[in-house]
C-alpha cells in the first residue's frame, strides 16, 4: 500500500481520509470475532450503499488480547501500537484482562499509551428497544470521559507492603491521621490541569459544532476538593476564558436572561456526582454534553446506556489529537464465545461513530436506518428478542446479514 491509503492528519487537527484508507481492527477476545465479523460485513455493506464504488475501507488485522500473547508472548504489541499511529483510525472488539493478577487493563492500556485523553461515548435511544426506564425516548446524551488519569492510572499498593507502609506512615504524620499500616491499601488520584482543561475543550468545542445547548461538567468537588474540585475550576476556566462567544454560566442564564437561553450561546453547568445520576433520571431533556473525570465518566455512560436498553447498543469512542480508536463498550463474554449469539450493536455503532470521525457521514446514517428498521421489524439478538414479545431472534451473523438486506430495501 502507499501514502495514498493512509489517512493523513491535518494542520488544524481535521483529518484527510482518501477513498480507500486502511483501517486497522483488533477483533478482541472472546465474543470479539463473532462481534468483528458481523461488523466489518456492516461497515462494507454501509460505505458501498452510501458511495457506491466510489469509496471503500481496506482492513488491516493487527494483534492484541488473547491472539497477541499466543503468537507474540505480548498481550499489547508495539507494533501494535505503532500500526494505530501510523493509520490514524482504528477499530477494536472488547478485549480481555485478567482480573486479581496486577496486569493493566488492555483497554486502558491502549488509551493511555497512545493518549487518547477522550472517551466519548453517545446514548441515544433507538425506538423499539425494550428498556425498564420509562421515558428513554428523553434521552440524548454524549459523554466526555477524561481517560489518561485518576484511579485509572493505577497507582496503589496492597495493604501490607513497604511501599503502602511508607505512605500510610506519610500520611499519618502529617494530616494527622490513625490509618492501620498492616491493613489498608492505598490509591492515589491524579487529575491534572492540562489532561482536564483539553478534555472540557474537547466537550464544548463538539457542543458547539453539534448545536448543543448545554455542556455539564460532573464532579465530587464537594469532597475531593483539589482533584475533582480542581477540575471543576479548570473547566469553567477553558468556558469563560477561552469560549468567551459561545458560553453562558448557569448563574448568569438565570440571573440575567431569566433562564431563557440566548440565541448561539451554551450553558456551562455543574452538578455533583452524585446528583447528576439523580438528574439524568428524573431530568435527562436538560442534559446534551457530560464532561467528567475517568471514574464519573465511566459510571454515568454505564448507567445511561442501561436506561435506552443495555451495553449491547453502546458505542464508544477513544480520541486524541494525533489516532483514534473505535470500540465495544461490553466485555468480552467469554461464555458465549464462537457460539454466534450476542448483540454486536456496540461495535457496528462504534464504526458507525469511526464513519462520521472520518467524514463518511452518509454511510453512518445508513446504518443508524438500518439498525432502526431491523428492530422496528423486531428481528433481533437474543439479548432484545427475550424481551421482544413477537420478535425473531436471529444469530449474530444473521442480525449482521440483516442490517446489510435493510440498506438495500
């Protein structure tokens, strides 16, 4: 291949995407080739229903996960790695860690090793879906998670060791506290200006370009007062100071405009953790773009996803300046692994999200329709046919097949 299939990455951050880019995918680990499989047939079928033969994504298979380690002895390449930088644009299923061994999360990995400080992921609900909540059809709503820091980073040591000692007994002398040194753990969390003032840029500036109304930022500044509550400072700061155009304050909505939002301006508001899952159940019309810490961000979209219909039709998205990486939102379900059974919504919506990344946005919308058709039509997975009175439930090669008939229809 040449420089010809490669996308390029502009001055401004904007992205060069020729007509026939390499795409690197990572199928994941257990239910992850069933789930790539059926997306890449979605992907192929949406570009050449949406561009003809005008346009079409060449596939490359790099290594990580379960595949890597047997072949390479590395559960994350560097050539991995190396092969995202080079493309730009890739696409991954769930990958897996194993729990209790010290190993860092290969998802997390991915994300901090190659800084794709944002997570971002959008619920929205697709009617049809069954959901316990009862106004789902309410929610709208794009996540802006921070994913390079916090808890996330992993810095902490087992209760017992030198090093928890050592820091217990820091601790200790100079907050004055009684923390047993033989028993306790400890984790550190680190929330920076620079990671938290570029993910709130990130948040408002797609506000902005999406027409949105408002951007909340979510925290537990009240408690953790110079991390969470720092990064509550730091966003307003990027808001007043470098969105002086476009952002309203909530105080001032209220205080000078009555609460009637202006013509071309954005609300930038704050709620505690706590209360923002309180306020996206019982008020989600008022909240388009959330912007949180690792830990929030994480909690919040795993809520929002379960009130429109669970992780099986969550997308996300890893982004920085320089790569991105598209992925499942879910496990890796290894129980069904090779049975070709669950929902591979969460990917084909993942690639969807990689389309629109690109510009390819009509071949986005027509699987966005065709995924709405399918489960109109209620030929589903059996995740949503056991809730589907009437519904037929088809394999997860089936569910695929079908999404491609329906971009023909």
């Amino acid at each position: 291949m040449t420089l010809e299939n490669i996308i390029q990455l502009n001055k401004d951050g904007s992205l060069s995407v020729p007509d026939t880019p390499i795409i690197p995918y990572i199928p994941g680990d257990g239910t992850g080739p069933d789930i790539w499989n059926a997306t890449r047939l979605v992907l192929d079928a949406s570009v050449k229903a949406a561009y003809k033969d005008k346009k079409k994504i060449i596939f490359k298979k790099i290594l990580a996960g379960e595949d890597a380690f047997k072949k390479t002895g590395e559960w994350l390449p560097k050539g991995t790695l190396e092969q995202i930088k080079k493309y730009k644009v890739a696409i991954k299923g769930p990958l897996t860690t194993p729990v209790g061994h010290g190993m860092r999360s290969l998802n997390v990995a991915i994300r901090q090793d190659l800084d794709l400080f944002a997570c971002i992921r959008p619920v929205k609900y697709i009617k049809g879906v069954p959901s316990s909540y009862n106004e789902p059809e309410k929610i709208d709503m794009i996540i802006f998670r921070e994913n390079t820091e916090d808890l996330y980073l992993g810095i902490e040591w087992e209760a017992g060791t030198k090093e928890a000692k050592d820091i217990i007994s820091f601790i200790n002398h100079k907050i004055n506290k009684d923390l047993d040194k033989s028993t306790t753990g400890i984790g550190i969390k680190p929330i920076s200006e620079h990671n938290t003032k570029r993910l709130i840029r990130k948040a408002i500036q797609f506000a902005i370009d999406h027409g949105k109304d408002n951007v909340t930022i979510m925290h537990k500044g009240n408690i953790m007062k110079f991390t969470e509550g720092a990064f509550l400072k730091w966003g307003y700061e990027v808001g007043e100071n470098e969105f002086k155009h476009a952002i309203i304050t909530e105080q001032a909505l209220w205080e000078q405009f009555g609460g009637k939002l202006p013509e071309g301006k954005i609300v930038l508001k704050d709620r505690i953790a706590d209360n923002m899952f309180q306020q996206v159940l019982l008020r989600p019309s008022e909240y388009d773009v959330i912007a949180a810490p690792n830990l929030n961000g994480d909690y919040i979209s795993d809520l929002l996803a379960a009130m429109v219909g669970g992780l099986g039709l969550a997308p996300g998205a890893n982004i920085g300046d320089n790569c991105a990486v598209f992925e499942a939102t879910h496990g890796t379900a290894p129980k069904y692994a090779g049975q070709d059974k669950v929902n591979p919504g969460s990917v084909i919506l993942s690639g969807a999200m990689m389309l629109d990344h690109m510009g390819w946005h009509k071949a986005s919308d027509v699987i966005h329709a065709a995924l709405q058709k399918a489960i109109l039509n209620k030929k589903v997975t059996y995740d949503l046919a056991r809730q589907i009175p009437g519904s037929i439930e088809l394999k997860c090669s089936e569910f695929a097949i079908e999404l491609c008939a329906a971009m023909e229809g």
